[in-house]
C-alpha cells in the first residue's frame, strides 16, 4: 500500500544507509511518493525487494535521477531463507548495513471468510505479517549493534477494527501491529535509544491494491492519495514518531475495543465500515502458483 509507483501490492522496500537527519530537519520537497522520496537524502543507497522485476526498474530510475544508489532484488519474503540469503548479498554489494527498513507487504483477497480460498487466506498471512519476522531478524541486529536504525511497519486500519470482507486481512494487519509493539519493548529492554520504530495505519490508499473500495464519509475518512501518504509516513520517521494513524480521524478506531458491541457497531454503521468492500475489484492477475 505503500508503494504506489512499484505495484499495488508490493513486497518489500528496503532502505540502507540513510544518514537519519535531526528530528527537525525536513527532507527536499519529493515530487514521486514511496522510495524514490528517500532519495531526497544526501548519500542515500535505496534497496528494493519485489518480484515485479520490471516495475523496479523503474523506479530505481527515478531514484537514480535524484543522485541517489539504487539497487533491486527479487525477493519473495515469505520464503524465509530466500530473505536471508538477499539480506547477507546486500550487504557484500553496497558494503552498507541497512539502517531504515519498511516492511510494506501487502496482499488481500477482498472476499467474505466464508467464501475466500484457504490458501490465499494463509499467503495473506504469510505476506501481510509473518514475512516481518524474517526481515527483521535479517536486518535489526545489526541496528541494535550500531544503535542506529529506523524500522518502519505498514499496517493498516483494518488491523484496529473488522471488516466485513476483509477478515483475513484484518487478522494479518492486527498481528502485524502486534508484532511492531513486541519487538518495539525488545529494543527498550535492549537499551537501543538509537534505534527507532513507527508504525504506520492508513486507510485505503489509492494504489489499485483496493480497487472499487469505498467510503461512506469521505470528508472524515476520505480514501488517500499515495504521495500524501509517503510524504507522511517520512515526515513522520524523520520526527521519530511512533505512531502514525491516517487520516487523523482513524485516531478513533484504537479506542472502539474498549466500548460495548452495540457503540461499536453504531459507529462502525455510521462510518460505513460494513459496505467498504461492497463493490471491491481484486486486481490481481496471477494466481499465487504464477507469482
């Protein structure tokens, strides 16, 4: 959902060796969303792991044309050995430790449980959330030994509440907030300062990944444009924030847990949260045997 210009549902970005500014420097203003913006900093090398070999290409182009380093992988993250195998690889050829990595894989189905393939309801899983354990494991000791790195996780909204068609997905993005928050008390425990979490939860983003998604108050829950939403999710790292809600009105799903079903529902009815997927197009042309 992050990466708009890569694909609607890519796999992974990740970035090494930004130089982490102060929290109140501001980036150069970016004119493309996701990992082209990182760019934006001075003797910044990008890493892009995706499996759509030529849409990478792509944009590490525009990330070149910034002056920046950009290298690409075809990576597929659920295949845990596969992870570290790249991860060693990278850093033999950029001779750098990653210091900030997003983990952005996203995949979903868009169809009631009942009705959805088992063995996409697992992938959703094994992308959505499990694929963050290897890509951490890879990547954050080498933060934690540097005490210096930024991990940045993309959830979603859908990992705050239930949706209706959207049970597995939600599932993945709740376990994914879950798993940001235990590795985030990990690096206190560890006595890291230096190394930084933000968890990011937007709500549908324009990138094709929820084609046909629809909201019922679109001046409280309007559906984001991606570059609003990169530009956030960087101002938002660069400020060491832990916690990114968007828009700001979502700030009030964390709290509807807490109330009776029948609030609950009220204001889920009121927010339309049971007819988001009413009219949901699943883009997706390959099966997951293709990909």
């Amino acid at each position: 959902m992050f990466s708009a210009p890569l694909s609607p549902t890519p796999l992974l970005s990740v970035v090494t060796h930004i130089p982490l500014p102060p929290p109140n420097s501001h980036l150069l203003p970016p004119s493309h969303p996701t990992q082209p913006q990182f760019a934006a900093y001075e003797n910044t090398t990008v890493v892009i792991w995706d499996l759509n070999e030529t849409a990478m290409q792509a944009v590490s182009k525009e990330i070149e044309a910034k002056g920046a380093r950009a290298f690409i992988y075809k990576v597929d993250v659920t295949k845990r050995e596969r992870v570290y195998e790249v991860a060693k690889q990278m850093k033999i050829q950029t001779g750098k430790d990653v210091t900030v990595l997003v983990n952005n894989a996203g995949i979903v189905s868009g169809k009631p449980f009942l009705e959805g393939d088992d063995a996409y309801s697992l992938k959703t899983m094994e992308v959505n959330v499990i694929a963050h354990f290897w890509t951490v494991k890879a990547f954050l000791p080498a933060m934690v030994q540097m005490n210096h790195g930024h991990i940045i996780t993309i959830a979603s909204t859908a990992g705050l509440v239930g949706v209706d068609g959207l049970a597995d997905y939600c599932t993945s993005k709740s376990a994914a907030i879950a798993f940001h928050e235990g590795i985030r008390t990990e690096i206190r425990r560890l006595k890291c300062p230096g190394v930084r979490m933000t968890l990011v939860n937007p709500y549908f983003i324009d990138t094709g990944m929820f084609t046909g998604a629809k909201t019922k108050a679109p001046i409280l829950l309007p559906i984001l444009q991606p570059d609003y939403v990169a530009n956030s999710i960087l101002n938002a790292a660069e400020k060491n924030r832990n916690l990114l809600n968007m828009p700001r009105y979502a700030y009030i799903l964390m709290v509807t847990n807490g109330v009776p079903a029948l609030v609950r529902d009220f204001i889920y009815d009121f927010m339309g949260v049971g007819d988001n997927m009413a009219d949901f197009k699943q883009t997706r042309t390959k099966t997951l045997k293709e990909q």
